[in-house]
C-alpha cells in the first residue's frame, strides 16, 4: 500500500510565528498535480500559496479555514489515485459559520486578491472568465468584468445606494446597521508596528516644499524617448529614489538604525516603497538603489505594483529595508506626518502637487509645489542632520542635473 504524501506548512522566516488557512483549492477526492496551488496560507506580510508536493488524490484535509498553524503542521494528505478518501476527511468545520456573502466552491478557482474582492462585492465567480492557468481568476479579471457590467448597465438603472459588503448586524435600533469583522493579519500586523514605533522612537518631523516644474519639464521632454528605450514609464518616484540616495550618503545616519544601545550604520541603500494592496499596505523593498539606474528603478516599482495587486509579493520583497518612501498625494494628500517603519529611523512623505504663489526673482509666478515631510528618531538623528538632509533632497529636485552630477 502507497503511503500517503503530507502537505506541510513551508519553513517560515524567522519574523513569522504563524499562518493562518486562507482557502482550500481542492476538496477531498479531487486530483491534484504536482507543483499546482493547493492550498493557500495568510500571513501577516503575505498570502502563501503552497503546492501539491506529489501528482495524487486529496485524500484528507486535516486543518480547516481559518486555523492558526505553524512550520511543518500536517495540513492534509495526497494518496494514490483510485483509493477512497478517508472518512471525515472533508475540511473540517470552523468553530465559527462562514460570514453571509462568503465565496462558496468555485473561490477554489481564485487567486488570492481576487477571492477577497468577490467576496467583498458579493459577485459570482462563475460569471468572470479567468485568464489564468486552468482558468484561475485574478483581480485583473474581477476589474474587467466590474468594467464589462458597468458598461452594458443603462445609466439610468445605476443603483448607487450605498450597502454593506456582507449582511449588517443590526443594533437594538431599527435603521441603524452595524458590522463587526476581524483585523486580516496584515492589518492588525500594521496596527502592531505602528504602536511599537510610536512607544520606542522618539518621533519627529520636519517639513519642507520642493518645486516640481525643473522635473516635470524633464519629465515632459523625454518621457517618449524613455518608455521607447527602457520600455516601462519615467514617474516621478524614480527623481525622489536618486535624490534620497544622495541624501543617505551625505547623511549615514538617517540610513542607521537602533539595535538595543547600539547604532548600526548601513553600507547600502535598501528602499521600502509604501504601495496599497487589496490586503492594505504594503512596503516592498528596492534593494541597492545607488546601483540601479532611474529606468531600473521604475520598473522595481511597476513591479511592486502588480505584484502588490495579484497578492504575489514575497518575504523577501517585504523584508530588510533601511530607509521608506511613502506617497500620500496619489491619494490627494497635501500635507502628513508619516510614521516609521521600525527598525528604520526615518522615512520621507510625499505629498500631492499643487499649484501655488511663489516669488520667483521677484516675481509672484505659479508654480508646481509639493511639501515633503521627514520622519526620524530623534534618540539618534539630530534636528540638523533631518533638516540639512531634507535640504539636500530639495535641491536635487529642483535641479535634477545635480543627480547626475552628484553635488
């Protein structure tokens, strides 16, 4: 008799504990392939999607949904095709019922990010058409088909009355719907971090504005030319890569961190860049920026991006990281005070361009400003070293040939 295969939880890294059963793609009795995504697992950085470690039957599912796991649990077992599944060996039941709107079995056919939005938008899987491997749906395909429906809807039929993603439960007051969920990993992770950065830094900020007409005029004058020859679009997120990178080399210690009664002193320039994902945010890291030319850097982010989207980010894209970027005006905010991103010491806040009265040799002229905001750990940057780096990435914007020049 064959012995069954087990399907074990991957070694986690060392910054995770645990993980928790996000979905099953198979159910007991089915056919599985090697390497094919069998089940998938929630961290508090990234969803996992582990494989089938040998082609077989699914013959037991031994952790349900929702089930807290650590490295080298048993989640279930493959046997030899043709032999009955074991009794029981359906996924066994939360403690707790699935949630009214929850995606039933054909979820088993999406990716990650796009069983989240189905489930928000209570939406039929079986009426978007993947583009996928074996007909898997991606977020990209949940999009198309919110397009699709959009556009064959007469306008007049357009129902905007806002509702709940899932059914409310209502209050002891009729009329008056509320909704209890859980924190996703990710989002009480996020929560946990920010308290511990604002518990163990001493936290401040210094602001500044940049006037972004010298890049912008750049940027207009051979952005064709760049896309043509590097193939990915010349953003604005590149100038600010280079500019900050000067800046952490002028200023070592705003690229430092704090380890007990310690400073460690980073020889390379590892750049987290804050992006939005359907699970909440996320900071993937650019790593060895001073090496990477603007078009590499551009296509790092693009990258991110997508990956931010499709839920395929890894540990090692969120992992490590010595400086962070964030990009609150693509939200349409035009001033913040962004918050660390421990162990780092400081991290630069973008903000939206906006059009305002400047004297410019004496002349009132409109022109694009954006105020920029420096957070740092006061226990080990001085007021000066933020402001005069701050400074520095000010004067590398308004005159971007001192990138290239590196004065």
């Amino acid at each position: 008799m064959t012995t069954p295969t087990e399907v074990l939880v991957p070694a986690l890294p060392e910054s995770v504990a645990d993980a928790t059963v996000l979905a099953w793609h198979k159910k007991p009795g089915d056919l599985v392939k090697k390497d094919e995504s069998l089940v998938d697992l929630e961290t508090d950085k990234v969803v996992l999607e582990v494989p089938a470690p040998a082609d077989g039957q699914l013959s037991e599912i031994l952790v349900a949904v929702g089930e807290v796991v650590t490295a080298a649990t048993v989640l279930g077992r493959i046997g030899a095709v043709g032999v009955a599944p074991v009794a029981g060996g359906e996924a066994p039941k939360p403690a707790a019922s699935a949630p009214a709107g929850s995606v039933p079995e054909a979820a088993a056919v999406l990716a990650p990010a796009a069983r989240r939005l189905v489930k928000e938008l209570d939406l039929n899987p079986a009426d978007i058409a993947g583009s996928g491997k074996d007909g898997r749906i991606h977020k990209s395909d949940v999009v198309a088909h919110l397009d699709q429906r959009e556009a064959s809807r007469p306008a007049a039929d357009a129902d905007t009355t806002p509702r709940f993603t899932q059914a409310p439960a209502l209050s002891g007051e009729a009329g008056r719907p509320e909704q209890r969920v859980p924190m996703t990993r990710l989002r009480a992770r996020v929560a946990e971090r920010l308290v511990q950065a604002q518990q163990t830094a001493a936290i401040l900020t210094t602001f500044n504005e940049v006037d972004m007409q010298p890049i912008m005029e750049l940027r207009n004058r051979y952005k064709d030319q760049f896309e043509k020859a590097h193939g990915v679009r010349m953003g604005f997120m590149s100038f600010f890569v280079k500019g900050t990178v000067e800046a952490l080399r002028r200023f070592p210690i705003v690229n430092a961190s704090v380890d007990g009664a310690d400073i460690i002193y980073h020889g390379y320039y590892d750049i987290g860049i804050a992006v939005s994902s359907p699970r909440g945010l996320v900071v993937p890291i650019l790593r060895n920026c001073d090496q990477l030319t603007m078009a590499g850097v551009e296509q790092g982010i693009t990258d991110f991006g997508r990956k931010a989207k499709d839920g395929s980010l890894s540990f090692e894209d969120l992992t490590g990281g010595t400086f962070t970027i964030t990009n609150g005006g693509v939200f349409g905010s035009l001033l913040s005070t962004p918050i660390l991103n421990p162990p780092q010491s400081a991290i630069l806040g973008m903000h939206k361009i906006q059009e305002r009265p400047m004297v410019v040799q004496g002349q009132i002229v409109a022109r694009p400003m954006m105020y920029l905001a420096l957070s740092y750990d006061h226990r080990i940057i001085d007021g000066r070293d933020a402001v005069q780096f701050l400074v520095t990435i000010k004067d590398m914007l308004e005159d971007p040939s001192r990138l290239l020049l590196g004065v």
